[in-house]
C-alpha cells in the first residue's frame, strides 16, 4: 500500500532538505545537504517538491504507488515529495505480474521479424513469408502496449527520492513531459528493455537496430537536478541479448538520460553512467534548431562514465558545461569496448554537434587496452565551436582543443569532398572554421569551484558518484498507520 506520511515534520525535513535559492552555490561538500549548482539554478531554481503538504509527502515501493503518487490525488503538480524503498519494475502490474513480450504481444517473434528483412537485412517484404505483416502489427502494437505499461511522467514541482541502498527503478521509463522544477535523487535506474526494436537497413553503413525506451528522457522540461543516481544496462548487457544481423547484438537499449525539445536549465551531478551504449543524448535532430536554439543549458558535474561507448554527452546546440567528470573505458570490455573510428569503432565521450557551444573544464579521461588512445575523447558531429581548460589523458595534461579541431577538420572536409565529387553545395555547418570561442562562459552564470588535479577529481567521484548519500539523509520513518492509497 502506498503510504502518505501523516505528520508536517516528515514534509518539513525533506522540503528543508532539498530546498535552494536560485544561484547558490554549492562546493562538493555542501551537495549532501541539497543544494544544486550549475544550470539547474538559473531562472527560479530547482527546489522539487519543497513546500509539500503532509498529505502530499508518499513513501511508496511499488509501480502502482510510484504512479499514484505522481498523480497526487488529482493535483500532480502541486508540491510533493516521494521517497522509494526497494526495486520498482516497470513491467510489474498492480497484481504482482512480471510481463514480458508474449504479454505485450502474443505470438511476437524476433526472429520471424528478422527473417522478412532477408538473410542479409537489406529489405523488408510483407510477402518474403506468411508471418511478415502479422510481425510488423504485433511489433508495433506491443511496443505501444509496453509504453504504456513502463512510462510513468514526472510532473512539474516533484522530488523522487531514493531511501536505502536498494532503491531502484528496474524497466522503467521515466519521462518529464513538460515538467518544471523537478529533483531525482540517490535512485539506480535498470535501462529497460525494449522487447519489440526495430531494425532499419538505411541506418548507418550496415544498418542498425533502434530501440524505444530510455531510462529517463525529458521532452520540454525546466530547472530539473538528477543527482546521486546511477544508470546502466544491469543485469542486461548487450552481450547477453539476441544475435542479430551480420552477426552482433539486437540493441535492446535506446539512451540511459536524453533531453530534447528546448529542454532548460538541468544539473546532472555525482552520478554514474555505466555498461551502456548510447548514453546521454542532448537534442534530438540537427533539424530541431527551431526548437533548441537558445535552449538545453546543462551542467555535468563530478559523474563518472564507465564503459559507457558513445555520448557522454552528445550535444547539439545547447549550452553544455562539463566539469570534473571522469571518464573511462577499453577497448577490449567484453560488453562495450571503447573503439574509435581508428579501430574501425564509433566510441567517443564527448560528441560535438551541429552549433553545440560546449565548455569542458578539468575533465578526467583513461583509456586502456589494445590500441587505446587519447582521440577517444572526443568526436566531431557537425560542430565548429568547442573548449577546453585543464583536462587530462591518463592524469597527464591533455590538449583536448587540438584534438576537437582536428576531428572537425576532417570531418568539413570529407563533407566538402563529398560535395564536390556529387555535384552538390556543401553542407553550411563544413564551411565553418573551428573556433574555441564558444561565445559564452560558465562563470558568468553561476558559481563553481572545480577540482584542478586528475588525482582528485578521479577519488572524488570514484567515492562520491552514485546513490551514495542514504546514509547523510534522515529519511522519514514509514507510519504504522496512514490513509488509504491515492
């Protein structure tokens, strides 16, 4: 049963707890006492559910309560605070039920799916077999019935908030649709599985499989800090998924955290982006400038990104801040090997898109194995503005500027190459020229003090990143009595 605590004190503490003026700043120290820095302070603030009425204050350990309490009891943006105890699974039904894809979709099956691309996945055919178009339907309304089951929304003026070392949200796809004012804290999050991906043959050299369903996504929202929280695969590495075409893995997985649609004013701090693919996603298109122009202002700050392949972050068009994170990866990780476009890979950390400005400040790279080299760090998509103060490769001062020039260089050539041998205009973004001035800076919005040496920003995050402060939060006790679920 969903419990809404039923005295002032339990609101009272946590609203405290989580409460900040716009612009405060805040030292590493000061973050256990809830208090974000970077974007997420800009405009009013981020202050989540401070302010929550006492009947407005839930503790909850199941879906069914996760969603209730979201809804409030009718008023889902009013102020209100939810605490989560245990594992919450997203394919979970209110009876208890785990579903799985003959749930969703009765008679689905991958490999009948497979096979109507042709052995070599180059065309699908409705009439290659008898199964084919039943395969594209049931394909298409079980991923709806999964979406569903899986996305719950944050409303505006929430705070989530993980109690104890077990607080997780497994398969489930958190989403902010035009929420403001929203706090994720201390929680690990599964990336839920997508039973029903779809491949697409154009995608890509080879083609490539794209999956539905991020951990967390925001669409549209304002002033939100994710703090202290860990993303990853799980217990359900690529490695561990369905063989595909030309003999590799059915990417099951779609992002870990991606914000589009003019998403605004976000703090992404301590936390752990692990075992995943395509990682953090900032801006959903190159044709989406109308849109996010003048938006996606986001800070990372102090988060570690472990064998995390691609996108940590990839950004377009926003104002990015990315400072003392640390990040690493090898070539050789049986479940995401780090390999570049030198090693005939595509991973990277830093992706630079089309009008990206983003600032990387006394950031942490290591890169191990067969082949390893410093170029992981950063690869180009578009993007001409770009800079970098104080990082390093392997605790050695690396010149990331250089590096983010020459990989847009090769890359405006190639476009103006390929322009040329077609016949075509190139592309506006290849006649740019690569410049450091990214027309904005850091300091003149909010204040930080960043860690200056590779040795600590790597011991500061290795021990602070992740659901680590349950222990620093005097979390309300669960009453013996309380009103019946909302």
């Amino acid at each position: 049963m969903l419990k809404r605590t039923s005295y002032a004190v339990a609101a009272a503490l946590l609203g405290g707890l989580l409460a900040t003026p716009g612009g405060a700043a805040a030292a590493p120290q000061d973050l256990p006492q809830g208090r974000p820095t970077g974007w997420a302070t800009a405009g009013p603030g981020t202050t989540g559910g401070a302010g929550a009425a006492p009947d407005s204050t839930y503790v909850i350990r199941t879906r069914a309560e996760l969603k209730a309490a979201l809804a409030n009891h009718g008023e889902p943006t009013a102020p209100k605070i939810i605490t989560i105890r245990g594992t919450v699974h997203g394919n979970q039904t209110d009876d208890g039920r785990l579903l799985g894809a003959q749930d969703y979709a009765p008679g689905w099956d991958l490999e009948h799916y497979m096979d109507c691309f042709g052995p070599d996945g180059t065309a699908w055919s409705d009439d290659r077999y008898e199964w084919c178009k039943r395969m594209r339907t049931l394909r298409t309304t079980g991923s709806n019935a999964q979406k569903q089951q899986i996305q719950l929304t944050v409303p505006s003026n929430t705070t989530v908030l993980g109690a104890g070392d077990d607080a997780a949200l497994l398969g489930v796809d958190l989403t902010v649709n035009t929420g403001q004012n929203i706090v994720v804290r201390n929680l690990r999050f599964e990336a839920p599985i997508d039973h029903f991906p779809g491949w697409d043959p154009s995608d890509g050299d080879q083609g490539a499989w794209n999956a539905r369903f991020d951990a967390m996504s925001v669409v549209t929202g304002r002033n939100l800090w994710i703090d202290h929280c860990a993303f990853s695969d799980g217990r359900y590495p690529n490695s561990q998924a369905p063989t595909g075409f030309h003999g590799k893995p059915v990417e099951r997985h779609d992002g870990l955290l991606d914000m589009e649609d003019a998403t605004d004013f976000v703090t992404v701090s301590y936390s752990r982006f692990t075992d995943h693919e395509k990682t953090v996603l900032i801006g959903s298109g190159d044709g989406k400038g109308d849109r996010d122009r003048g938006h996606l202002r986001i800070t990372f700050h102090h988060n570690l990104f472990a064998d995390a392949a691609q996108r940590s972050p990839r950004v377009r068009f926003g104002q990015v801040h990315t400072y003392n994170n640390y990040f690493r990866g090898s070539t050789d990780d049986p479940d995401y090997p780090m390999r570049g476009q030198a090693l005939g890979g595509s991973a990277y950390f830093l992706g630079v898109g089309l009008e990206s400005k983003l600032v990387s400040e006394y950031n942490a790279f290591d890169h191990t194995g067969p082949g390893a080299s410093p170029d992981i760090a950063v690869a180009n998509f578009h993007g001409h503005q770009f800079t970098d103060t104080g990082s390093w490769y392997r605790s050695r001062p690396l010149d990331v500027n250089a590096l983010a020039r020459r990989t847009f260089e090769t890359a405006a050539a190639k476009a103006r190459d390929e322009a040329q041998s077609s016949g075509t205009q190139p592309p506006e973004w290849s006649t740019r020229t690569f410049s450091t001035d990214v027309g904005w800076s850091p300091a003149d919005v909010y204040r930080y003090r960043p860690l200056r040496s590779a040795a600590a920003v790597k011991r500061t995050v290795l021990r602070e990143a992740g659901p680590t402060i349950s222990n620093q939060i005097n979390f309300p006790p669960i009453p013996h009595s309380s009103s019946p679920s909302a």
